[in-house]
C-alpha cells in the first residue's frame, strides 16, 4: 500500500484536486526530463538515484531467501537488503523480525513447539518462535515463506534461511557475473533487543564485513537501523557508509503522520526517556544532528510526500473509485514536504520506503499505473528507494 511501512500495512489525506494535480504534473515532467545519459538527477550529487531490492525481491518470491535476492539483481537492483538477525549461537542471518514465525514454518514443525515462547521487543509482548531461540543448524531445517496473503504461495516451503556470509558471497559472485556493483544494504533489526538477549548485531556485522574489506566510505555496503545510540557507536567503527531510519504508526485522513508506540521514536530514545519523535530527526537541527553520524536518511515515504483521503461531508473518506472499499486508491496526492530539500542542505541523501506494485496500494493519481509514483518520488530527489519490485523500479528509473 502507498503508506506501508517497512513493516506492516497501514493506511490514512484530504486536498484541493487542482493544485495538487498541477505540482504532481510539474513533478512528473521534471523527471521524465532527465534521462540517465545527462547525470542531472535531482539527487544530492546529481547521481543515478538507487533501487535498493527491499529484502530482495519480495513482492515475487519469499522475502530474505537469495533466490530473493538473487531475482533482484537479475531485476537490475543496484543493492540487495538484508534484515539482520543473530541465532542463540551467535551466527547473523537474515529475517524481517527476531520473530520468525510469519516468514517460516517454524509454527507447523512438531519438533520446535515447545520453542513457542513470549517475548518483549520494542517494548511489546510478542508470542511465537524467535531466531535468538535456535541454533544455525535448527534455522537452516525450517523454510521461508510468503507473509503477505495477497502475493503469490507457491514457492512457500522452497528456500532456507540464508546467512550474511551467503549474502555477502552472492553479492560478490553476481557482481563479478554482470559487471556492475552489487551492493549489500543491511539493516541492524531491533539492536536494543539483540543486546538484552546477549547477542549484539554490531560486532558481529562489522568483524564480517572487515573479511571483506569493507571498511570505507566507497566499499558496497550500506547499514541502517531505526535506532540512533548503535549508529552513533558504528560511526567511531566504521567509515561504511550509515543510514538513520525514520518511521511512523500511521497516517491519519488528514494525512498527519501519527506517533504512537513503538513506532513513534528509536526504541533507544524510549529506553533512555528521550521526549524526541522520528520527526524531531527530519527538522532542520534533528538533520544536522544526523549528519554527525550518518551519511543518509531514510524515511517511510508519507514524510516526503504523502496522500489524502477526499473527505464527504459526514466527515468520513469517499470511495473514489466506487469498488466498496476504502483504501489508497481512495486518496490523493498531496504537495512534497520539504525534507529532500532539507536533507540535501545537511548534506544527507535520502533513501525512501517502500515501494510496491498492488493496485490497493496506489493513489488515485497514479491511475493504476506503479511507474508514475517511482517517477514521482524521483522527481522529488530521493537518492535511492526501496522496492519490491525492482524490476518496475528500475523501468520507471529508465522513464519507461
């Protein structure tokens, strides 16, 4: 849906159609301008913006399998994501959540059903099967599976889990077979629940990384976390290029970002009762502060430019296009925020998410069409966004 998260679904704006339609028209214009060839992108240094393959090519094969990741590359993603994970023996693998349980058949192995247990991340109770509760070896039996209902099941139960080393190797392997860089674009999922289980993501990611020699500024990786207290540690490790995630609960009607927990702020600002918000990060003095210790950002996309419901006059969304449901075909697109601009002022690029193809999930505007948002988005001048399908990226990129 146009206001997912990297995470979950949600939903949320309301607007004048005229003026909106002549700024997306102006944005749409800009972009189909710039062809590859004229190095002109918007973009902080004018450079090609990325597609980064969101867990690889999730919106067709079950998200961090490297058969994921590997349709990415062949798709022309410029880099692969991987959640990152650590197993009860300390190994990195890659997994959305420390939860495991909607994106393996961990629930249905008789085997592991006393590893059903409840645990605290983010400060809210979850129940089902974790990484931390089980060896390399036990992980590698289960197998990966589609979580999303509407997306294609037929390859559920196919591919293992893979390990950051696979990842890394798969990278290396692919960029050697096609001749350009494939880079690898990890996040730190959940560090402060890592740490309080004994086994820290940063250590672990960085002595591998190191085998590799990516250690500097230029090497083909990129780390980003929700959390600023790890980024701020691996700044003083590592000159690999960081990245601060900003996030959100929802967007309301108005199309007002909406804060509640535990997506309203880093889950360390709440561990060390720090009244700021993700917003706070994207003001102008909340950029200069990141620009002390990371190289980007990367919002959830409503923060650069959102989308509305059109409001009737019982105060509640009209169902524009009459299919009996209300959801993001129902809104339309509002004026960008100044937070690329911002953001490039600080000397920040700006890694948007997340991208996907489902009709429920495009704005009126786009017409059905999921090019016309990447082109939009582009035109805006983020320097990378995350996509399911990176296929579609990378044709509206070359403005197809």
């Amino acid at each position: 849906m146009f206001l997912q998260r990297k995470g979950n679904q949600m939903t949320g704006f309301t607007y004048r159609a005229i003026a909106l339609a002549a700024a997306t028209a102006a944005l749409l214009g800009a972009c189909a301008s710039t062809t590859p060839g004229q190095n002109k992108y918007p973009t902080l240094n004018g450079a090609q913006p990325l597609v980064i393959g969101h867990r690889g090519a999730s919106g067709y094969l079950p998200e961090h399998t490297l058969a994921s990741y590997q349709k990415a590359i062949d798709m022309g993603a410029d880099f692969i994501e991987p959640d990152l994970v650590v197993t009860k023996d300390g190994e990195l693998v890659a997994r959305h959540e420390p939860n495991i349980t909607a994106t393996t058949d961990a629930s249905t192995r008789p085997e592991f059903a006393s590893r059903k247990t409840t645990r605290k991340v983010d400060g809210v109770n979850e129940t089902g099967w974790f990484a931390t509760d089980f060896t390399l070896a036990e992980l590698r039996t289960l197998r990966a599976k589609q979580p999303n209902p509407a997306r294609d099941k037929s390859f559920d139960g196919q591919f293992q889990i893979p390990t950051f080393r696979e990842i890394l190797e798969l990278a290396k392997t692919q960029s050697a077979r096609t001749g350009r860089t494939i880079g690898v674009y990890a996040e730190t999922k959940h560090p402060t629940y890592h740490v309080d289980a004994g086994l820290p993501i940063e250590p672990r990611m960085l002595a591998m990384l190191a085998e590799y020699g990516y250690t500097k500024k230029d090497s083909p990786v990129i780390i980003q976390s929700f959390e600023v207290s790890n980024l701020k540690a691996l700044r003083k490790l590592t000159q690999v290029r960081l990245v601060q995630l900003v996030d959100a609960d929802d967007v309301d009607s108005k199309g007002n970002m909406v804060l509640v927990a535990p997506f309203d702020k880093p889950y360390d600002f709440a561990v060390a009762k720090d009244p700021r918000t993700f917003p706070d990060l994207l003001t102008p003095q909340g950029l200069a502060e990141v620009k002390t210790y990371a190289d980007g950002i990367g919002p959830w996309k409503p923060y650069l430019a959102s989308g509305a419901h059109v409001l009737g006059a019982d105060g509640k969304p009209k169902d524009l296009n009459g299919d009996g449901k209300i959801n993001d075909n129902d809104r339309v697109a509002l004026p960008p925020t100044d937070v690329v601009k911002n953001a490039h002022a600080a000397g920040l690029f700006v890694h948007a998410y997340t991208f996907r193809s489902e009709a429920p999930g495009l704005l009126s505007d786009y017409k059905g069409d999921p090019k016309a948002e990447y082109k939009r988005f582009f035109a805006l001048g983020v320097d990378g966004l995350f996509s399911d399908f990176p296929d579609t990226a990378v044709a509206a990129r070359a403005g197809q």
